[in-house]
C-alpha cells in the first residue's frame, strides 16, 4: 500500500508538472504571437511608407511597365501582410487578449494616410504655383523687351539725335525729315493777301513753321499711344503685385497650418506610445509576478537540474524581450528621425519659394520705377518739343 501511494502521488505531481510546463509553454508562444504581430505591423507601415516615397521620387522619370509591376508586387505583398495580420487576429482574439491597442494604432494610421494625402495635395498646389511664377517671369522677360525696343526706338528718335548728317544740294533737312514722315512741304509760296504783307522769306519760315507744328502733333499723337500702353502696363504689374501678395499670405497660412498638424500628430504619437509602453510595462510586471508564483510553486516539486532550466530559458526569455524593446525604440526613434526630415525640407522649400516670390515682387517694382522715369523722359522730351516749336 505504501508503494502504490508513492507511485501515485508521483504520478499526479508528474501530471501537475507537465500541466504548468503546458501553462509557461503557452504563455510564451502567446507573447511570441504578439511580438510577431508587432513586427508585422511595423513591417506593413515601413512597406507603405517606401511605396509612398517611391511614388514621390518616381514622379521625374516615369515607367509605365516598371509602375505597373512594383504596382502588383506591393499590392501582393500588402494583401499578404493583410492576411498574416487578420490571422494573428483572430489567433488573439481565441486567445482571449485585448485588442484596444491595435485599433488605437490602426487609427494612428489612418490619420497618418490622412497627412501624406494632404502633403500630397500641397505638393500640388506647390507645383501650381511654380507654373505661375515662371508665367510672371515670361511675362516680366517680354516686359524687359519691350522696355529695350521702347529704349532703343528713343535712342534712334531724331528728337535726339544730334549726328552730323549729309544732305543733297536744293533740300533741307526739313524737307528729307518731312518726306520720311510722309509731310510734304510746298516749296512755292502762296498768294497772301496784301493785308499781311509779308515778304517772301517770311512765308517760307511761316510754311515750314506749320509743318513743324504738324510733325509735333503727330510725335506728341505717338507719345500718348504709349504712355497710354505704359500705364497699362503699369496696372498689370500692379495686379501681379497684388496677385503675389496674396499668394505669399496663402502660403504663410498653410505653412502655419502644416506646423499645427505635425505638431499635433507628433503630440498624439506621443501619447499613444506612452499609453502602449504603460500596458506593456504593466503586462510585464504582471507576467513577472505571476512567473514568481509560478516558480515559488515548482520550486517545492521540481529537481535542481528542472529549476536550473527554467531559471535558464526565463533569463533568455527576459533577454530577448529587452532587445526586441530595444529594437522597436530604435525604429521609433528612426522613423521620428525621417519625420523630422522630411517636415524640415518641406518647411525649407516653402520657405525658399517665400523668399523667390519676395525677390519678384522687388523686380516688380523696380520696374514700376524704371517705367515711371521713363515717362518723365517722354514728358520732358515733349516741353522740349514745344519749347523748340
């Protein structure tokens, strides 16, 4: 009798020790599908990120085919991330665990799809507004053009050409002016009446000073056609102006807004990740107290060679938890790290367009000022006209 008592209660502690190997063995296959499906998520993130980025630098040389395939492999590989990830899901959900944080997370990201959709419609209006800016310059180059045609038509103007010039025998320099001007000049003097008795020399200088009064008025006709144009022009660059003033408010307004945004994603980045190492710190204190329990009990069945394996496999267990924490830090920490780039190169070419747009706005008005003394020219030329007239 006693003999069959030792074999059985040695067989029920072999039981009990066998059930509890069972409990630890699902313990840590139930932590190692956790961790797996951490990793398969940080994976599924760092494909649609790269994607992202290659859509982004894809955009100068563009390959239909090439677009196609990588197309259809990340598609492929994301639906099959999608179902490792539905299947780890519902493995979690037997098991019986909290999913809270991945539907946290998996907002987290759809607000982060949100952000690269709104940096990508950014991008756009970004582009928008370079083809504007090249369109003003276009026009500013024909603006220059034209000042320089306006200048060099002033240069070769007889008004102020002041040339020593050869003229045939019998002609005046009147009459060749009169003549290209399409004015002709009668050189026979016409029958006066006695009552103004003039001789003859005096009616040739009272017809050639009526055909200097004619050339006058068609030159001063020419002077009001582009002052006319000039004003004009003046109004453009003035909208322009106005036009870029707004455009430079836009942007500052968006950039501030951008800043908002990163600012408040980073914000609830943060607190998510405190909340999720909250659990995780928890889970684990939890984990180790109840794996103390746990040891305290075997500890009165168990040989020194058992204790001594499972004091071994905890220690490795422990140590390849800290690095897996270790590892998904150092991801979070690198991808803050591209975040912050990439906001940093954003806010710098808003910034360069900023001041791009500022540089326009002072060519524009250097303009303004460069046409405004152009018309005191012409209205200067044109008191010296009626004077010498």
């Amino acid at each position: 009798q006693v003999n069959k008592s030792c074999n059985v209660s040695k067989t029920y502690s072999a039981q009990m020790l066998c059930v509890r190997l069972v409990c630890v063995f699902q313990a840590c296959v139930r932590e190692e599908a956790e961790i797996r499906y951490r990793q398969l998520t940080q994976e599924y993130q760092a494909l649609q990120r790269a994607y992202a980025l290659l859509a982004e630098t894809s955009g100068g040389n563009y390959d239909a085919e090439k677009e196609i395939k990588t197309r259809e492999q990340l598609l492929t590989e994301i639906s099959r991330y999608e179902t490792r990830v539905a299947d780890l899901e519902s493995a979690l959900k037997q098991q019986g665990l909290d999913v809270k944080w991945v539907e946290e997370k998996q907002a987290l990201y759809q607000r982060n799809q949100e952000l690269v959709e709104k940096i990508k419609q950014m991008e756009g209006e970004d582009l928008r507004l370079r083809n504007d800016i090249q369109d003003v310059k276009d026009q500013n180059e024909l603006l220059e053009f034209r000042i320089l045609e306006l200048e060099e038509r002033e240069r070769r103007s007889p008004a102020i050409n002041f040339q020593q010039l050869y003229f045939p025998e019998g002609l005046s320099p009147l009459q060749i002016y009169c003549e290209a001007e399409g004015v002709t000049v009668s050189n026979s003097t016409p029958e006066y009446t006695p009552e103004y008795n003039l001789s003859n020399e005096e009616q040739v200088v009272v017809i050639h000073a009526r055909t200097v009064l004619t050339l006058a008025e068609k030159w001063l006709e020419s002077i009001e056609v582009t002052k006319s144009a000039l004003q004009q022009k003046m109004l453009d660059i003035e909208s322009e102006k106005d036009m870029f003033s707004k455009q430079k408010g836009y942007l500052d307004e968006e950039l501030d807004y951008r800043k908002q945004s990163m600012d408040q994603a980073h914000k609830r980045i943060l607190e998510l990740e405190a909340m999720l190492f909250e659990a995780l710190q928890q889970e684990e204190e939890s984990r180790m107290e109840g794996l103390k329990m746990e040891e305290g009990r075997l500890s009165e069945t168990l040989t020194e060679e058992e204790r001594e394996g499972l004091r071994r496999a905890m220690d490795q267990w422990k140590r390849t938890l800290m690095f897996e924490l270790r590892e998904r830090d150092a991801q979070i920490l690198r991808e803050r790290m591209e975040l912050l780039q990439l906001t940093q190169q954003r806010n710098k070419e808003l910034e360069e367009c900023i001041e791009a747009q500022k540089r326009q706005i002072k060519e524009l008005e250097e303009k303004v000022i460069l046409l405004v003394l152009l018309l005191l020219l012409l209205l200067l030329r044109r008191l010296l006209l009626l004077l010498n007239a």
